[in-house]
C-alpha cells in the first residue's frame, strides 16, 4: 500500500497540483535528492514547477516569433551579433588634465 501511494498517488497528485505530469516530478525528486540530498528534495517539486514554468514560456514565445513562422530567415554565417542592428555606444572624453589645462590659459 505504501508503495502505491509513494511511487504513483503522491506524484499523481502534487503533479496536478503544480501542472507537471508525474514522471517530471519523480525526475525533479530524484535529480534533487542526488545533487542536494533531503534538502534537494524538500526543493525539487518547486524547482521543478518554476523550471517548467520558464520552458513553457520560452516554448510559446518561439512558437508566436518570426523564426518560426518562417518570414525570417537567418544566414548560418552570421551570429547572432552580426544579425541584430548594431547599437552606437559612445565613449566617454579623456578626463582632461588639470595641469594641462592651466598651462593652456597661462600660455593665452
């Protein structure tokens, strides 16, 4: 009974609580519990959750750009540095000398 309810309910459940299917959140635990231990795993079911959040995201993102759509097309050449406009930052002046500067006014 404890096995049923450990390897497939709890899952089942807090997976549907925070939107990811059971295998993620048996993946999370585990991948946690190695790299952190207890502490790893007591974290794991929110890492996993915001993890997938982000992948999500990123995912919808792609899918509404251009890239995909297919309008833009991207030279395997190019970076991606070459690809986008450049942007003019300007530097700022030498910091004049001050001696300089009263040599020039005593020179007039």
């Amino acid at each position: 009974g404890q096995m049923l309810e450990g390897n497939f309910l709890v899952p089942k459940l807090v997976g549907d609580k925070v939107g990811l299917h059971p295998v993620w959140v048996i993946f999370g635990m585990l991948a946690g519990g190695v790299l952190f231990g207890f502490v790893g795993v007591l974290l794991a079911v929110p890492i996993s959750a915001i993890i997938g959040v982000l992948v999500r995201f990123m995912i919808g993102e792609y899918r509404t750009s251009l890239i995909y759509a297919g309008d833009m097309e991207v030279a395997p050449s190019q970076t991606i540095a070459q690809q986008l406009q450049p942007v003019m930052i300007s530097t700022p002046a030498e910091p004049k000398d001050p001696a300089k500067s009263s040599k020039k006014k005593a020179d007039e």
